[in-house]
C-alpha cells in the first residue's frame, strides 16, 4: 500500500477558524493513523483577502495543537516550494493550463467584464453568470494574434455540455451531475494566479497527496476537480468531505458568535488539550463510547469511516465541561502557572496563592471563573443575613447570631489558626455543646464568606484568611445579625 500523505492547505486570511482546525486535525490523524505524512501547504493565490502576520498564526497554531508537520515552507520534503505565490512565481500553474489547453480540456477567454456581466440570468431570485464557451471557437490564429497583441485573458476549463460526471466521496458516496450544470470555470485568472480549484488539485497531484479533507461547502465544486484529474490522466485521491459546523441556535459558525476561532477560545480560558479533543468530536464518533482523548489516543482511535454527514453543533456547555474535566486532571504546579494572573487579578492581600489555587482547581471549568470564585476573599459581597438560615442544618438568624458570639472569644484566644487547629477546637466545641458540626460550621462560613457555596469550608477559609481578618469579618457579621 502506497503512503498516505494528507494535507493542510489554509490561506493567510487571520484567525484560525474552528473549522480549519478541524480540518488540519483530521488530516493529521488520517496521515498518522497510518504512519503517513502530514504537509502543510500555504495558499496565498488570493492576494487580496491576505492579511499580515497570518501565516505566523498559522504556525503557531499547529505548533501549540502539537500538529507537527512532515513537510512544508520550514521543511523541504522534495516536492516543494510549499507556498503557493512561489509555485506561481515558477510558472508551474501556467504550465499545466496550457497542457490542457493543447489537449483541447481548456482554452483562452478574451472576454471582456461588459459581455461577461451581459451574460448574467436571474434565476429564482439568484443572478447566475454562466459562461457561453464564446471564445472556444476562436481559431488558433485568433488566439496567437491576440496573444501576440497583449489582450489581457483568462485560462478556462472546457467542460462537456451533455453526459454527466460521477464523484465519489468517503462519507457522501457517489454524487452525479449533469454535465450542463458544470461552467467552464476559470483556471488562470487575467492576474496570471491560479484560481483555488485549479492550484489544489495541480498541487495535490504534484505533492502526492492520496486523501483530501476538506469542508463540506465544496462538494459542489467537486466534480469539476474529477474532469480536470481525468483531463491529465492523473489519479483521483480519497476525498472526505467533513460536516458544516454550526453554533447552538444552528447557524453556520461565524465571527459574530465570539468563538469562531482556535484563538477565541484560548483568550477565553480554554486548554489547549481540552479544545483539540472537542473539535475531534465535531463530526466524528470513537467506536468506544468515551470523549476524553489525547492527541496520541485520536491517533490510535481516529476512523474516517466514522465521521458523520449531519452538522456538528459547537455546544459551548459541553466544551466547558470538557475542559473542567482537563483543568481537574492537570498537575497542581501547572495549573497553579496558569491560574496565578487570574488570581492576581481579585486578590491583592497577601494570602497564600498555592493554597487558593489548589482549593479552586477542581471547582472551575474555565480560568476566567476563578473570579467568581474568590472575590469574596478580597472584601466580603454585600449579602442578605437569610443566608444564615439552612433547614437541613437547623440553623437560623437568632441561633447563628447566638453561635457566634459563644465562638468569637475562642477564636480571639486561638493560639495556632491553621485548618487542623482550628477544625479540632470547633469539632469539640460542638461536641461539649451536642451541636452536629454543619450547625456550627454554616453560620462561620457565611460571615467570613458572605456567599452559599465557597471553595473550601469554613476553617481552610479562616485559615486562609488569617487571624486578624477573620475575628474582623464575624465581628461585622454580629453587627449585621444585631
């Protein structure tokens, strides 16, 4: 069996979508699952819609997903260059333009923009320029002395009107159209750049490529990319086309959502791990049913054949539970690196920023709630003194209110006010009182706190806050209670 070589062939035009990411993915595990080669190929044709510095996102972004590339611009594997204004630079489009043309599978379109707008039909609602192949007809002296003249021109495909064309896709299965439907589609533009559709498939051919992944919006296009391998002679690769991924009201993924991007989502306290996971899953199911892999695992378990047709919804909720699943599993140190500014944020005071960090770890699912989390240890909220009543607890305004002024001096006279210090005098306290500790421990936990669910319970809070800070704090709760 031949190697496999995918790849990833994105254009510098800014962020990474989502879904070019996918893409990328995909290519990656196909290529590795079967110990193949993953190349990256940059498509700049478009001069236009290039923006500067995208290609450093692009490798930044394959870097940081761990989708090393076996070959690409940094890495000559033989069939290079691997950027496509080089390539056009060579002339190699230009080349295999005219190969067709000799053939007679494409020709020279004189055409001027006025004749081509007059061509524009409105159909149901839609304005549609179909090509009438006028300039097919030119004799060859025609095209030499217009050649010869400079007139500017493009390069087209010539597509038969009758019969139709037959594409197979992994996922899709056979698609046949009728052969009037496909235009005679621009290969060289009057710039003398490819068009996309011309570039990818001289450059798949020539790089060796045996399996396309790519969106599914261009499975339209896909037929003519069959008459032009057929035109050369050259063999057809493995196409997958990979499902639309919409947001969660069902709409095509776009800027507008705020998480369009691989770059979105890192901004907005998601792993990097924990996203590479769930774009694996957008469109595609393990046989086993679990969703937690590493990037070695999808290799292992990633199957095309299990991919779906239908949109992959980019579910926010079950991202962030995935990546809360990730930060739980993370190494303490680590995820105490990556907490650490978010903390610094709320918390100004000199507390022990290990110590929150780890009481907050498995608490969150993304590191902008850390916020939420810990505000209070900076300055008790304002908060309403029902708080202090919890029917399972037993306990109420007037019971709490007498509970911490019995508590108050013992703490004042706390020689150590560590968490094991501290949880041993109350456990006794509510022992020679026949109190359950929850009666005891509800009301100190919500005047140092101020909040119904904390990080920690009320001793590793005190503790954390210290002696000082925490007789202030139950003080100001007695008042409010009063």
């Amino acid at each position: 069996m031949a190697e496999v070589r995918t790849r990833f062939a994105p254009s510098p035009t800014g962020r990474m979508h989502v879904g070019n990411l996918r893409t990328a993915l995909y290519a990656y595990l196909i290529a590795k699952h079967e110990n193949g080669k993953f190349i990256l190929r940059i498509e700049d044709t478009d001069q236009e819609r290039e923006v500067e510095g995208a290609v450093d996102i692009i490798y930044r972004t394959l870097a940081k997903t761990g989708l090393v590339h076996d070959e690409g611009p940094d890495k000559d594997g033989g069939v290079g260059p691997y950027i496509q204004s080089e390539r056009q630079a060579q002339g190699i489009y230009l080349k295999y333009a005219k190969e067709l043309v000799e053939k007679g599978e494409a020709y020279y379109c004189f055409c001027t923009k006025e004749r081509l707008d007059s061509l524009e039909t409105d159909m149901e609602g839609k304005t549609v320029s179909r090509y009438d192949k006028h300039c097919l007809s030119l004799s060859k002296e025609e095209v030499e002395a217009n050649l010869a003249a400079g007139m500017p021109y493009v390069i087209r495909q010539n597509n038969p009107i009758e019969g139709t064309t037959t594409f197979h896709d992994e996922l899709y299965g056979d698609i046949t159209v009728p052969n009037e439907e496909l235009d005679d589609m621009i290969l060289i533009k009057s710039d003398g750049f490819p068009t996309y559709n011309f570039a990818n498939v001289v450059d798949d051919h020539l790089m060796g490529i045996t399996h396309v992944v790519r969106g599914n919006e261009y499975l339209s296009s896909a037929p003519k990319y069959n008459r032009l391998y057929e035109a050369f002679g050259w063999e057809v690769p493995v196409y997958i086309h990979c499902p639309l991924i919409t947001d969660e009201t069902h709409k095509k993924l776009s800027k507008r959502s705020g998480h369009s991007s691989f770059e979105d989502l890192l901004e907005q306290g998601f792993l990097t791990e924990a996203i590479v996971n769930f774009v694996a899953l957008l469109g595609w199911c393990p046989e086993e049913n679990r969703e937690i892999f590493s990037l070695p695992e999808l290799v292992e378990a990633f199957d095309y054949h299990n991919m779906s047709k239908s949109p992959a919804v980019l579910d926010m909720v079950k991202l962030s539970w995935m990546n809360g699943e990730y930060i739980k599993a993370m190494d303490p140190d680590a995820f105490y690196e990556m907490a650490l500014p978010y903390i610094r944020e709320v918390i100004t005071k000199d507390l022990d920023m290990k110590k929150i960090a780890s009481m907050i770890q498995t608490r969150i699912e993304t590191f902008p709630d850390i916020k939420d989390q810990i505000d209070f240890l900076e300055a008790v909220p304002e908060y309403s003194i029902e708080m202090y009543t919890h029917k399972k607890m037993k306990t109420n305004t007037e019971n709490s209110l007498a509970l911490l002024l019995e508590i108050l001096p013992l703490l004042e006279s706390a020689e150590h006010f560590d968490n094991d210090s501290l949880f041993e005098m109350l456990q006794n306290f509510a022992k020679e009182h026949e109190y359950k500790t929850g009666f005891v421990m509800w009301p100190l936990r919500t005047a140092v706190s101020g909040k119904q669910a904390t990080p920690g319970g009320a001793t590793e809070l005190m503790a954390l806050l210290g002696k000082e800070e925490t007789i202030a704090r139950i003080r100001a709760a007695i008042q409010k209670l009063s």
